[in-house]
C-alpha cells in the first residue's frame, strides 16, 4: 500500500488536534538552485492564512504565491498527509540522522553541491543532508516525493519543478 493512500485512509485531521501535524518540509537541491516544500493545512492556519479547513487555506495560500519567485514549487497538502509523511520518515530512521537546526542555504562548502531536507514540525526544526548514509537520504526522497507529487500547486510563478522519483544507482550529486 502506498503512503499516500495511507495517509488518506486516516480521513481528515482537525487543525489543533493531537494527531495533527503542523509541519513544512523542504527539499533543497543546492547543485541546481532550487528547493521544493510541503506545508500542511495547520502550519498555513499557524501563519495566518485565511480559511476554514484544507481548501479554502489552500486558496488563500496559493493566492498570496502568485508572482512570488522565491516559492514558486511549495504545495499546501492535508494534515494527515503530512502526519504520515513524517511518522514514515521516522519509522524510515530520520532521527537517528537529523540535526538540531534549519538546513544550511548553501550546499556542500566545498563543492556547493549536494541535498538537504529541513523539516519543521509543531514549531521544531531539524534537518537531515546527503552527506550521512546515502541509500537513507534515497529512502527519504522517495518517501517525501510521493507525497510531493500527489499535490498539485496552483500559482503563475514561471520555474515550478516536478520532482523526479529517484533511481538507484543514479548519482545525487555532492560527495559520496
């Protein structure tokens, strides 16, 4: 079963409650300059956009976006989705790999390459880089790509990117 589809399973998640995530996860690929991010329906409640429920934050959100370059590829998603993300990433072993903190906005100081995740949830951040173990980084792209993917964001903001679903064996970029 996919963690999409698992994810719906759990039907919708009340803002405020204690299933509810309140999270963003970002996804920086500093070799290409660009970055991709989730934001759940309760972080867009927290930051003050309108609406009462999943839809109507989401077209508040997506509202304020148009014309903005710098997020041109963040997508609003449920908060059960971003519930299942982040209790799949930690049953993935994220934890044992993340750190204190919000992801470097430069990549590796070296080369200026490599990936990163920063994830902030219920006010917490941490972030986790390519640099450790690398089928682990692997594992946590796929996961967060489906959900990413499953989202479909609505601005004008020429640049938007699809994330590609990684291969194995293909190179990430940065240091091995």
């Amino acid at each position: 079963m996919s963690l999409l589809t698992a994810c719906a399973g759990t039907g919708g998640v009340p803002a405020g409650s204690s299933t509810s995530t309140a999270g963003k996860i970002v996804f920086r690929n500093y070799s290409l300059g660009n970055e991709m991010a989730l934001i759940s329906s309760s972080m867009l409640a927290e930051l003050g956009y309108a609406g009462e429920g999943y839809e109507e934050r989401r077209l508040s959100y997506y509202s304020k976006l148009d014309g903005d370059a710098s997020k041109p590829s963040t997508k609003a998603c449920h908060d059960d989705a971003m519930t299942g993300l982040v209790q799949a990433l930690k049953e993935s072993g994220l934890d044992q790999f993340t750190v204190a903190g919000p992801a470097p906005q430069l990549g590796n100081s070296r080369t200026g390459k490599g990936k990163a995740f920063e994830i902030t949830v219920n006010g917490e951040t941490t972030h986790v880089d390519q640099q450790g173990d690398l089928s682990a980084f692997i594992n946590f792209m796929t996961l967060y790509v489906e959900v990413y993917n499953a989202y479909q964001g609505y601005n004008s903001v020429e640049g938007s990117v699809q994330f590609e679903q990684p291969t194995y064996g293909r190179s990430l970029g940065g240091n091995r």
